[in-house]
C-alpha cells in the first residue's frame, strides 16, 4: 500500500499546481520598469527557468502514467480478492470493504498533505522568478499565454464576458495580437495618466492592469485620444471599467479590491446590426401587438348595458371595431411617444439602437417594446439619458390623458353610454390611478365606471409605462439603475426580481404582474452593455432626482389600490 499511495500522490500532483494562480494573477507591488530601462539580462535566470518547467512536465506525464498502471493492477487485485471474498461469504466481505474504507481514508489524507506541499513549494519558487527575474518581450509573451487559458472561468460566465461573447461570430474578434499589446503599453498609455504595471489575455479581451494618475474621465479622454491618432490601433477600441476577473479568496482576505483596468478589443465588436430574423420577428410582433391591442379595446365596451358586442360582430356589423379602433390608435400613440423620445435620444449620444420589438399582452394589449442597444454607450451619464427619455416622455402624456380624460368622464353609467363601461376594480391595479380617480369621478356607489375612451388609453399607458421603470434587466428601469450604480446595479435587479415574483403571488387577482414578470424573465433579466467608459458614474443632482422621480412613479403605479372591495374606492 504505500507504492500505491504514493503514485496517488503523484497523479494528484499535477492537478494541484494546474489550480496555482498564475503569477500574472499575483497583485503585489512590482518594480516600475520601463521598457527602456530594463535591463537585458537573458542568461542563467530564462535557462533555469525553462529546464524547471520541462523538467516539472515530464515528470508529471511519467507520474500519470504510472498512476494509470497502478490503478490498472489495483483493479486486477481487487477482482481477485473480490472472487476469493465470495467463496469465504458475506461476513468476510464486510469485513474487508471496512479494510479497505480505512485505506482509501488514509490513502486520501497523505495525497492531499503531498498535493499541499508540492503547492506551497511551488508558488513560492514562482514567486521568487518572478522579483527575482528582470521581464523580457519572450517572458512578457510566454506569461500572457499561460494567463489566457487560466483562471477565467468565472469571469466568462459573468454579465460582461456572456454580452461580450455574443457581440462577436468568433472569439478571435475579441482578441489583440503582440503587436497591438507593444503599440497600446508603448503609445496610449503614459506615467502621466495610466501607468501600465500588468497585462492579461482574456476569452473576451485582453485586460491592462495599472495604477490611476489622475481623474478618471481625464484619464479616459486622454487614453482614447491617444488611441485614435495611433494608426497602428485603428482596428482597436477599449473600455475603462472594473476588473473584471474575480478576486481569489486570499485577495478578498487580505482586504484587496478591485481597481480600474482598461479592456481591449477588436473594433468589429458591436458594429453589427440586426440579422434579417429579427426583423422579420420585429414586423411579426407588430401585427400582433395590432390584434391584442384592438382585442382589449374590444373588451372596454363588453359591459355596457343594451350592447350586444358579440352577437353584433358575429353579424358582420363593423360598429363594435369603430368604437375600438380609437383606443387601440392610442395606445400605439402612446408607444410611439416612448420609442421616438428613446430614438431622439440615440440620435443626440450616438447611441446604436435596434429595431423595437413590440410585446404583446391579453390584458393591456402591449407590453411596450423592446429597444436593444446594439453597442456600448460613451458614459454612464449616456445610458441614463438614453433611458429615463422614453419612459418620461411616455408617461407625462398618459397622465395627461388620463386625467383630461377623467374630467370628461360621465362617472356613473348612463341607461344608453357611449362610452367604455369598466369595472371599479379596473382602477384597483394601481395605487396611484385608482386614487386619482377617487378624487376626481363623482361617488356613484356602484361596481361599474362609465370613462371616457382617453382615460381608458392614459389609464393603460401609464401603467405600462410604470412596468418599464421597473429596475430590473435591460427594462429602461434597469439601464437607469445600471447608469446610477454600476457594478451594484446587478444586486437591484436581482431583488428586484425577486419582489416581483412575491408581488404576483401576494397580489394573485393581478394577472398583470404576473404575466409582465413571465415576459421579463424570458427576455429583459439580463444586464445591460457596459459603457466604454464605466468608471466615471453620475454624480449631479439633477439626474439623481429625476430618477428618484421615476422611481416613486413606478411604484406608486404599479402597486395595487390597497381596498379589497371596490366600492370603498368611493364610486
């Protein structure tokens, strides 16, 4: 047994140090050399190097292969014992499986005391090339190989490296060559601005590490000044963002946290449009939209007394759809409102946006639409402005049609009404309409409200307008709460989504929550692009207010009227 445990501990070995950091990944202070005053010191220092690790190779293939001889003899001798176990019966077998638990135990625990040793002997004969060696162009060049196939795992599962992924047909668009890394530590970066200290190939970029000299937007305009008078960069772009490669758990102990890297990346990225599918799906989702949207128009007037709306359409008489047609045609408006402030916006910041996709819905007839951002904004500041203009402008003309409309309104439902007749509890499914409508409606006592087709259009664009505010994903809500707090925002939206998932089952009557929450989880949970300059937030009053406005305004719309019974709200 003590052959086998050792050719265990020499199989372990090799996965062991495979789990290292690399010494790329190492944050310690390094000797700020430049490339004109580094030495050339080639010698006894690269050599030595070199031999140790083939040396460390051949001894881990000649460890694997004796670890698969031993295990093919330990399986050769456990199907002898196991054939003499069975002439002795089932007490001797008990008895040898406890034998062989308490070997494995023993054989496991001296692997695992070896795998640690080789580890800590390891990193610190790593540690000690690494400040005791002068970095040359062929150690720069060998390490950023190592680092690009290790320790990025996490980081590509990440909301950065999955929109990163997807922007690109090929991984290699991401990706600089030698001479691009040389030109951008050569030309771009300086000791005046950003000082570059490591360099790391990425899955998704690769990623300049090094210390912050002055204000980050000074700091980002003069980078990407210097990048576009370098000819040799051309096809090259960057983003000013955080770190995007986890913390190891020593780092996080140690108190480290994140600083600011510049990531770069092929030009291509995010210059693509939108593919012939999903222009198809765009008009596709259109006509549908246009068919829900008249349904719920249809259904504003299928309690109104004397009026046969169904017997009537079955009859071919077109009057049931003339009576709808102008509550549909405002909701489109209303949508239209949205996307044309989102479209103005784009315009101004130079923000490429796709073609909407209208969201179908049985019980508003829309969602809204969806607008994706097809590359990355210039600042946060950029998103927010982008975003917080189409659920602003949207829903200042709902309210004001709402409430026209609501002055216009009969209240109590006439004996022959023109108009929609709806349920009270219609109004229920927000707070703050249904309270407006409260204070303005004369108190007619009874379940059904006769209103004025414009109250009917505000009523349902404010509401949709108040989901889109939502913090969640790539909802507008969420693009502003990506502007306001960054890398935070991801933690917003998650218990964002959480209370809307608590919000359809303690609100059940609301079928409005829940079916908009199916539609955010299928299609908008993800994060949104980051902006190429993502360190610089926003820090005036004004877009603060504004979307504590719009925050307020979302929740007041979208929480249900807290009465139970409808004839409390006082009609």
């Amino acid at each position: 047994m003590p052959r086998v445990r050792t050719l265990w501990a020499c199989a372990l070995l090799p996965g062991a140090l495979a789990l290292l950091p690399q010494p790329l990944r190492c944050n310690r202070p390094r000797p700020l050399l430049t490339r004109c005053s580094q030495p050339r010191l080639l010698g006894d220092a690269e050599d030595i190097a070199v031999e140790k690790r083939l040396r460390a190779d051949r001894l881990a293939l000649e460890a694997e292969r004796a670890a698969l001889e031993a295990e093919r003899l330990t399986l050769q001798a456990e199907e002898l014992k196991l054939a003499l176990l069975k002439r002795r019966g089932p007490e001797a077998i008990a008895a040898e499986a406890a034998a062989k638990a308490k070997q494995a135990a023993e054989a496991e625990a001296a692997a695992a005391a070896a795998a640690a040793a080789a580890s800590n002997e390891a990193a610190a004969e790593s540690t000690a090339t690494l400040f005791n060696a002068t970095l040359t162009d062929e150690m720069i060049a060998e390490r950023l190989d190592g680092a690009f196939n290790n320790g990025t795992e996490a980081a590509m599962m990440s909301e950065l490296g999955r929109s990163l992924l997807n922007m690109v047909k090929q991984q290699e668009e991401l990706q600089l060559d030698d001479d691009q890394v040389a030109a951008m530590r050569s030309d771009v970066f300086d000791l005046q601005n950003f000082y570059v200290t490591d360099v790391q190939k990425s899955p998704f970029g690769t990623i300049f590490r090094g210390n912050l000299r002055s204000d980050p937007d000074k700091v980002f305009s003069r980078v990407e000044e210097r990048l576009l008078a370098c000819d040799s960069l051309k096809k090259v772009r960057i983003l000013f963002l955080e770190d995007p490669i986890p913390l190891t758990l020593q780092q996080i102990q140690d108190g480290e946290e994140k600083r600011p890297v510049f990531l770069a990346i092929g030009k291509e990225v995010g210059t693509k449009g939108q593919t012939a599918a999903e222009l198809l799906a765009a008009v596709g989702l259109l006509l549908l939209s246009s068919l829900t949207s008249l349904g719920y128009a249809l259904s504003a007037y299928l309690l109104a007394p004397n009026e046969n709306l169904i017997e009537k359409m079955s009859n071919g008489d077109p009057e049931p759809l003339m009576q709808a047609l102008p509550i549909a045609a405002g909701l489109a408006g209303l949508t239209l409102v949205h996307e044309l402030a989102h479209y103005v916006q784009a315009r101004r910041l130079g923000i490429k946006t796709g073609v909407p996709l209208v969201l179908p819905s049985l019980q508003l007839g829309l969602f809204g639409c969806i607008t994706r951002i097809l590359d990355f904004p210039r600042s946060r500041k950029d998103l927010f402005d982008f975003s917080i203009a189409g659920p602003a402008a949207g829903g200042i003309a709902s309210l004001l049609l709402y409430l026209v409309g609501l002055a216009i309104s009969p209240g109590a439902v006439s004996s022959t009404p023109s108009n929609p007749v709806l349920p009270v509890a219609f109004l229920d499914t927000s707070l703050l309409l249904g309270t407006i409508a409260q204070l303005l409606l004369p108190d007619g006592g009874a379940a059904t409200v006769e209103l004025h087709p414009l109250a009917v259009i505000g009523f349902t664009g404010a509401l949709v307008n108040a989901l889109q505010l939502l913090p969640i994903g790539r909802l507008d809500g969420g693009r502003v709460s990506t502007a306001l707090f960054g890398p935070g925002a991801g933690l917003v939206s998650g218990l964002s989504l959480l209370v809307l998932g608590f919000s359809t089952v303690l609100f059940g009557d609301n079928p409005v929550l829940l079916f908009f929450s199916l539609v955010v989880i299928l299609f908008q949970r993800s994060a949104e692009l980051p902006a190429t300059n993502e360190i610089s937030g926003i820090e005036d009053d004004t877009r603060k207010l504004a979307a504590l406005a719009a925050f307020a305004f979302c929740v007041l719309t979208v929480v249900p009227f807290p009465a139970p019974d409808p004839s409390s709200l006082g009609f």
